[in-house]
C-alpha cells in the first residue's frame, strides 16, 4: 500500500478543476519527447481528444484517418508490429464502442501495444446524451484477453498513466471524460498501472471507486463521517489488472464494500471488484452506478445527479446500505 498525497482544499469551493483528457494530451506529447517510436493517430477528433498537442510537436508521427475508427486500430496494429507505440484516440462511442472486434482480431490477439484511448466517456459527456455518453467500454474491454483498463481520477493522473502506457508494452485502454472534474491527486502522488490506492482510512466500510467517481467518495466519506460511519475509501485506476492486495486488504479490515463507477456496474469496476470478494472474501458488497439504462442528456453535473452519482446522493446510498448489511467477520 502507497503513501497517497492528496491535493489541499479538494472538499471546499476552491477545489481545482480541469478536464481528464487535458492531462492525457500533456502526457502524450511528454510521451512522444521520451521515446520518438511514440505515434498518435487519430479518427477525427484531433482537438476533442486533445491530441492536437502531439500533432503540433511532432507533425510527422501524427496519422489522421478521418471517421474510420475500423480502419484506426488496424493501422495502429500494423505500426506497432513494425516498431511503434501507437496511441488511437476517438470517442469511446466509436472506439472501442464501434471497432470492438477489430482491436480484439488485430491488437489483443497479437499482443500488441496499441493505446486506445477513449475520449469523452461516462456521463461527464452531458449534452451529448445517450448515443455518446459510452457506459459499456470498461466491461467491453476488461472482458478482452491481453487488454490492460486504465481509468483515472483526474487530470494530473492521466498525465501520468498516459505515461506508464508508452512503457508498459502491451494493449492497453485509458478512459477519459469530457468535462471538468476536480484535482484530487498532486504531482506527488503515485501511479503504477495496477494498483489501487487508499486514500482515506477507515474502519466501518470500504468504498471502491474509479475515474471521477473516486472524488464523489471523498465528498461522501466526509458527510459520513458526521454520521458515526468511519468509511475508507480506496482509488482504483486500474481496473485490469486488478490490484487484489490493496483490495482484499481493506475489506478484511471493513467487512463490507461498495464500488462506484460512472458506468455500468455490470461488467465494470463492480463486476470485477465483486468476483475477486466471492473467491476470496465474500463479504455484503454495493455496486454503484449506471443501472442497466441508458444516458440522459443534461448539463453534466444534471446528468450526475440525475442518476445520484454526486457525493450527497451516494452518501445516502452507503448509509441506507450500512444499516442494513452487517461487517463481514472471519468464520462468519
């Protein structure tokens, strides 16, 4: 378990805030200065993925292929197993939610390390509303063999986990919002593609979350601590590999959990969080999220609240479940 360095005033009005995929377009011209076999492609959206960082540094590595996200991947693959490391960003509608099968046949089959990055996923994409707001990538691409899932809290995180992409050598998704979400993380707080950090300790129950829902925790954490409810909260940015330690660790000590993902919860960080605890530690777990339904289109923080994923929503949620459902003992 790491030391975890949290940003100052992230439970006050002051909080900063910036969007998630800013820290990757900074992480990916960073990436690109590193290591000159780091390519960009593109299916279009240059700016909205912030992109456009790597194209203007290094125009001769960048690709765009228009609207063909099929025809993206496949490219990347072909560059990859020639060399390169490929980054692909569109929409996470499109890509993966529109070429699935061509990362599975030409990236994961072949093990190699294309990035897919899926911009302006969850519902942080508001207006946009249900044909763009994809609820289904992280269980689309955890369920895919040799696919590691990255989703971070906030911007200073994907600059970071952008980063550790270029590296690690194998196929790989970063999700990333729309909007602007508060800065939970520092410039000195840890980042390792599959690990899981323990932001808040706590002794009453262990609340699981990831991408922008990590911070809605620690909103939640702070109402229920008024309310005699010690609750720990755990980060999870990678969702695969998941990190089993971290995770087994804190629900030996809290006896129940809860998992919160801006997502569906089939499949997702629930789906993963909940297999791992039926073999090993079967204890009352909550997931959270999207409910098998579509988005809704709104402004963004409308849309959150509208499907009470916001921090006084969930705290709700957490108590009625306390209440309700004992702490797991050991011999229970």
């Amino acid at each position: 378990m790491s030391k975890y360095d949290l940003a100052d005033d992230i439970l006050t009005e002051e909080v900063a805030i910036e969007p998630i995929r800013a820290g990757f377009g900074r992480g990916l011209k960073k990436a690109g200065e590193l290591d000159a076999n780091v390519v960009a492609l593109c299916a279009d959206l240059t700016e909205s993925v912030q992109m456009h960082l790597f194209r203007e540094a290094f125009p001769e590595r960048f690709i765009e292929v228009g609207v063909a996200e099929q025809n993206l991947v496949t490219i990347a693959s072909g560059l990859a197993r020639a060399g390169k490391i490929p980054f692909t960003a569109s929409y996470a509608a499109f890509s993966p939610g529109r070429n699935w099968e061509q990362i599975k046949t030409t990236t994961a089959l072949n093990d190699q390390p294309v990035k897919v990055v899926g911009g302006h996923a969850g519902l942080y994409t508001g207006p946009d509303g249900a044909t763009h707001q994809m609820l289904e990538d992280i269980a689309l691409m955890r369920v895919m063999p040799n696919m590691v899932v990255v989703v971070p809290g906030d911007s200073i995180e994907a600059e970071k986990a952008t980063i550790a992409l270029a590296v690690n050598g194998k196929p790989s998704y970063l999700r990333l919002a729309r909007d602007k979400t508060p800065i939970f993380s520092t410039d000195k707080s840890p980042f390792e593609i599959g690990k899981a950090y323990v932001l808040r300790p706590g002794k009453d129950i262990t609340l699981f979350g990831t991408g922008t829902m990590t911070y809605e925790l620690l909103v939640a954490a702070e109402i229920l601590a008024k309310q005699k409810i010690d609750a720990e909260v755990v980060h999870v940015p990678t969702i695969k590999p998941l990190d089993n330690e971290t995770i087994l660790k804190s629900v030996e000590k809290t006896g129940r959990a809860v998992t919160v993902e801006e997502a569906q919860i089939a499949g997702g960080l629930g789906g993963a969080v909940t297999e791992l605890l039926a073999e090993y530690l079967p204890v009352p777990i909550k997931r959270l999220g999207v409910e098998d339904r579509y988005g809704e289109s709104g402004t963004p923080r409308e849309v959150i609240e509208h499907f009470g994923l916001d921090g006084k929503s969930l705290t709700k949620k957490i108590k009625t479940f306390v209440d309700r459902a004992p702490q797991y003992k050991k011999g229970f």
